[in-house]
C-alpha cells in the first residue's frame, strides 16, 4: 500500500472511531410506517422506552402544537431510541413557562435535560404526559 492510501485508511478509522459511532440502529417498521400521532407508533415508543436505559436518552424540542384545548410539545428523543415523541402538557411548570409564553418560538433544538415523562395507556389512545425536567439548555 502507499503512504497515501495508509495516511487514508487511517483518517478514516480515526473518524468513525472519534465519531463514537459504535451500532448501528434497525429501523423500526411500526415507527417508520405511521405518524408520530398514531396510536401503533405511541404503543412502540412506549415500548421502547420502558426497554431503555434512561441515562442513554437525550430530549430536543421540535414544536409547540395547541389542538382542541391540549398543549404538546414536539421532542425528538436521541441515543438508544431514535424517534419523536408527542408529549401531552396539563401543568406548565417554571422550567416550561417561558416556553409556553412564547410558543415555543425561540427554542427549537434546545435540551430538555433528564425529561420525565408517563405512559398513560387506555383502548383509544397511548399518551406521553410531561411530569417536569431539570432544565431547558440551547
């Protein structure tokens, strides 16, 4: 091999390693093929969370949506899950307050560190319920 081709499988090992790239993710069927919304994708988020190690999952705002009198926050879940949650909102705590004044204007992309959600579950609908963070970080 010459020096430039070893100089390049080199850089390249270094990338993949340094981008901490360590699985690959399987698609989920269930997710990909139904919204965000739907009752068959809220059950296999659910299910995937209970799975889950907390301490591997990271929280993003997408949105803020108002539907019917309800309040739902957009978040992008990261890490051991990949996927976007639909979180009902009932009480807007200090740390959503401003959030909720602007609505959500001015946030997308930021953290919701160490997100507390509930899995509310009935015959029509599965339900992700905000039970308060640590703090919003951008």
């Amino acid at each position: 091999m010459s020096n430039l081709t070893k100089f390049l499988t080199l850089a390249a090992i270094t990338l993949t390693v340094g981008c901490g790239k360590t699985e690959e993710k399987i698609p989920n069927i269930v997710r990909l093929n139904n919204a965000p919304e739907t009752k068959a994708y809220k059950e296999e988020l659910a299910s995937l969370l209970e799975k889950a190690n907390p301490t591997k999952l990271e929280y993003y705002f997408d949105h803020y949506v108002e539907k019917d009198g309800t309040d739902y926050l957009y978040v992008n879940i990261e890490g051991a899950v990949d996927a976007i949650a639909v979180v009902t909102v009932r009480e807007w705590d200090d740390k959503l307050k401003e959030l909720y004044e602007s609505k959500g204007q001015g946030y997308s992309g930021s953290e919701f560190k160490n997100l507390k959600l509930e899995v509310e579950r009935d015959s029509a609908n599965t339900s992700f319920v905000y039970k308060g963070m640590d703090g919003i970080f951008d």
